[in-house]
C-alpha cells in the first residue's frame, strides 16, 4: 500500500497500481476487512479482562500472570485497584535521563526508606543523561548499572511480584514504552539492638542474643563460623504472612537424610500465617501431641553456632528471637554453655545438679503425698509424727491440699512472668511468701506441704530450656493424681510409662533417648556428665556420620 497516494479513493485502484488487478485488490481489502474485525474482537476481549482486573473483588488468582503494562499510569492504576487507596501507596511519575524516557516510581510509605528512594533512586536518574546511542533494550541495564546506587536490585515482568516486593518495602521504577519493572530494595528495617538473652541466663558464655531480624541473626551466625561450607536456604512460609524463613547447617558435617527431612517438613507447610519460631516449630516436629520437646528454641546464638559444628540443624523464622535446633536427645535439655566455659569437674556437677534437680520436681511432691497416705510405713517415725501434728485441723485430704498449693503456684508464677520489668520476680516471690505464711496461719494448709511445693517450684527453675521446665510441672501433675489414687505403685507405674513414651519418641530420626538408648561409648562421654574437652575429639555418628572428627587428627 505504500504506492498508494489517494488510499480513500478505490474509484481507480487499478490506474493507481497499474500491476494489480481489481480482483486482486477486492480479496486484498476483504483480507483486511477480516483482519480489522478479528482486531475489534481481541480489543473487546481484552477491555473486557481490563474491566475484570480493575474490579474490587479482584483476588490473587485473576492477576497472577498479568504481565507489567507498557505505561507507568496503567501500572499505577492496577496496583492501586490490588491494594486499595488506604494502604499508604506513593506514587510519582518523571522525566528521567534527561528527557530520554519517562518513568514512574511505586512505594508504600510506611515500610519505605524515602530517603533512600529520594537520593540514591530519583536523584540520579534524574541528574542523569543517557548516551545518544541509549534505546530502550539497553536502558534498564543502563540505569542498573550507572544510575542506581542500591546493590540489591532485579527485575520482573510479572505484576503479581511487583505487588509482592511493594509489601515488603520494595520501590518499583517503570519505564514507559517497557514491560519489564525495576524491583530496588528500599526496605525502612525498625529493629531493636542486641540484647542478653532473657531466659537462658549465663555465667562464662556470650551475652548476645537474637532479635526479630532474620538478617541480623544469620549475621550473628556467620561471624561464629566464618566457613564457605555453611549453608543458608531460604522459604517463604505463609499465604498471608509470606514470613521468611531459613535452614541453616554445614554441608559436609550434617547428615544430608536430616537436612532434607527438615526441608521437606518446611515446603510442605500449608497455613495462612507464622508469626514466629513456635508455630514452624509445631508445624514440622516429630509427635507434636507428646509434652516433651524434640528440639530447641534457643535466644542464643553461640548454641545456635554449637549446635550447627555438632551435626544439627538450625531454623530461623524473621520476626522471632529464637532459632530452632534439631535433633536433640532429651539429655541435650540439661547443658549449657557454661559447660564448656567452667572447670571439667565444676561442668560435672551442675549438670549433675541440672538432673537431679529436674527429677526432684517431678517426684517430690508425689513422693510425700505417697508417704503420707498409703505408705506410712516407709517414713521415719519422727518424721512422721511431725508431719501429722502439722496436719491437725486441715479441713483437706492431703491429695486435694497438695493440688490445690501446687495450682496455686502456678498461678503466681504466670501472674508474675507477666508483670513488666524485674519487679514481676519479686512481687512473685513476696506473694508466694505471704500467701503461703497466711495458709499455714489459718490452718489451711500444712507446713509440710509449703516445703514440699516450693521445693519442687524452686528445683524446676534449675533446668536450662523453658519447654522442659513446663514438662517437669505437667508430670508432676500427672504423679501427684497416680500416688493419691496408687500409692507408690502408680508413682513407680508413671515413671515406667514416661520411660516408655522417651525410648518410642525420636526428633528427626535421632532416638531421643540417644546415646542411653541405643547404646553409644562416644556420646555417652558428653550425656550425664561432660568429660575433658580433649577427650571429645569425634562428632556423634549419627548426627555427622562423614565427618566425625573435631579435634585432633584421630579418624
């Protein structure tokens, strides 16, 4: 057609284009005529998927595959109509380059570092000049790499990512005429210092702890083991929270069956929401409905590093000061970092002293209420006697006083954990003082039993993790109904029972009554009691079994 210099007048086609015939020209412009209608359909079509996209009720389904329209208003628009005018969406369309294109600029404010959006995005590009011989297949990869200052930069065509990275504090550069989209990383991060931990308080080991940076944390990590073998892989957990999560551990002293256990454990978590460490936790641990923890929530980095040169796993979930470690073995719940801090002699005895302590609160209440009502005959007659003289004129069975004191316990203990600051510890402890003084005093409740209780409280604040500690307090619960129906019989029959549950448990294929059950030398060298350093030269076989050695050159 481009012969053509009257293309409206069709009276002399043939004069005008001597080598064409007029047949040939009807089935040109019926050629034409079909095409203009098959373009008025696909327009219609596609004015209709508009009108769809646009709509309130549009969910993630509907836009999923949308690609990045080739303007910044039509791309302004479609966000705005996915996030709604509330959201705090700030948008901003430029001359860039010197005139050379036109871009759009995409943030949400809240969860936006604007200054960086202001100096190190707009600022260049605006101040800029592109070279003459700059087109639009060369200027994003032009803009990436003299313009923008920002190291963490990639692009994307997809309008269903662009929204995503907006959520997470992303800025999103258009550039007209493209269908491809700058993604800049700009996230405003709010985030507290570093603090000590708050519940696994030491001695001679690191004060640090995490916080509810992930970032922060796989840094504490990394300066502990400054390895290239140490490996991090990251999920995003959640339809709606789309939390980020990452599995730590050392490739070539993990066992690779546990990494991609836990991995698989991790991808195949289907929920809307993971707020923090405990949800993944539940999520992927062996027998969730069992009281004892097949692994560890730790706010300490050092153990979280220990743990990793060990064999285990970690698990860290962004918004949560803790990190998840597996596999463990029930006996891992009484060490401490102390341990490896202190003399070897020193390090035996307070795990020693972790144990017993544990055992006590479990058992000492049910073993009085034992002794005291069914078998008499087993206790001291002193004893004896002094415990039935302090029982005269208590209106409850022994049984009913020892739950209702330990109960009552409980209770002051919850309340004080939730008192802000150090003072929840010490109006905890007067209460219980004043409380339990003031029972004795109307006849109440025996002295006895004020001993016996506090005796079990006082011995479960021995043990190191918080989880075992709650475990210790249900068990005791569950002794004290045995013995007051049982006697000694259902005290010893609990105890078998639990044993029993331990040796069926594992955590990730570890057996979690390991090295006891089964049977391991080598670890047991590090289980009840912690022998000298330069003895434990070998990694456990079951958690690193390709690389067993740690010090010295022993295979």
């Amino acid at each position: 057609m481009k012969h053509l210099r009257n293309p409206c007048c069709f009276k002399k086609l043939s004069a005008q284009i001597p080598a064409a015939s007029l047949a040939n020209a009807n089935e040109n412009l019926n050629a034409l005529n079909q095409l203009t209608a098959e373009s008025n359909e696909i327009a219609e079509e596609l004015n209709q998927i508009a009108q769809q996209l646009m709509s309130p009720g549009l969910d993630k389904a509907n836009y999923k595959n949308i690609q990045v329209f080739p303007t910044a208003d039509e791309n302004f628009k479609f966000i705005t109509s996915i996030l709604g005018k509330s959201i705090g969406l700030i948008t901003g369309k430029y001359d860039i380059l010197a005139g050379k294109a036109q871009a759009g600029v995409a943030y949400i404010e809240s969860i936006t570092n604007q200054e960086l959006v202001s100096h190190q995005i707009l600022a260049p590009l605006l101040k800029g000049k592109a070279d003459e011989n700059t087109t639009f297949d060369t200027i994003l990869t032009l803009i990436q790499a003299k313009f923008i200052a920002v190291p963490n930069i990639k692009t994307t065509n997809r309008l269903e990512q662009v929204v995503e990275d907006l959520l997470t504090g992303n800025t999103a550069l258009f550039i007209n005429g493209i269908h491809t989209a700058l993604i800049i990383d700009s996230r405003k991060i709010e985030k507290r210092s570093i603090e000590k931990p708050d519940n696994e308080g030491t001695v001679l080991s690191s004060l640090e702890a995490f916080i509810e940076d992930i970032e922060i944390n796989c840094s504490m990590i990394i300066k502990r083991l400054p390895i290239p073998n140490l490996r991090f892989e990251l999920f995003s957990v959640g339809v709606l929270s789309k939390t980020k999560v990452k599995l730590v551990w050392i490739e070539g002293i993990a066992n690779a069956g546990i990494v991609a256990e836990a991995r698989r454990r991790i991808q195949k978590i289907d929920i809307d929401t993971v707020d923090g460490i405990g949800v993944l936790a539940e999520l992927i641990e062996d027998t969730p409905l069992s009281i004892f923890p097949k692994y560890h929530q730790t706010q300490r980095p050092d153990l979280a590093a220990k743990a990793l040169t060990n064999g285990q796993f970690a698990v860290l979930c962004n918004n949560s000061p803790f990190a998840f470690l597996a596999p463990i073995a029930f006996w891992d719940n009484f060490k401490s970092m102390d341990d490896y801090a202190e003399l070897t002699i020193t390090a035996c005895y307070l795990r020693l002293g972790r144990i017993i302590a544990y055992a006590v609160s479990v058992i000492i209440s049910p073993l009085y209420l034992a002794f005291v009502t069914y078998n008499q005959i087993i206790v001291p007659q002193s004893l004896a006697v002094a415990i039935a003289t302090g029982r005269e004129g208590v209106p409850f069975p022994s049984g009913v006083e020892l739950l209702l004191m330990t109960f009552g316990m409980t209770i002051i203990r919850e309340a004080a954990l939730r008192i802000p600051g150090s003072v929840g510890y010490f109006i905890g402890t007067l209460a219980a003082v004043v409380i339990g003084q003031a029972a004795v005093s109307a006849g109440y409740v025996s002295a006895s039993i004020i001993i016996v209780v506090a005796i079990s409280e006082i011995s479960s604040f021995a043990v190191v993790t918080t989880t075992i500690t709650y475990t210790s307090r249900l068990l005791n619960y569950s002794f004290i109904i045995l013995a007051g129906f049982l006697g000694m019989f259902g005290l010893i029959s609990g105890i078998v029972i639990v044993f029993w549950h331990l040796a069926s448990l594992e955590s990730f294929g570890v057996p979690y009554l390991y090295p006891f059950v089964p049977f391991d030398l080598e670890g047991m060298k590090d289980t009840f009691i912690r022998m000298r350093l330069s003895v434990l030269k070998k990694r456990l076989r079951i958690l690193a079994p390709f690389n067993r050695v740690r010090m010295g050159n022993d295979k």
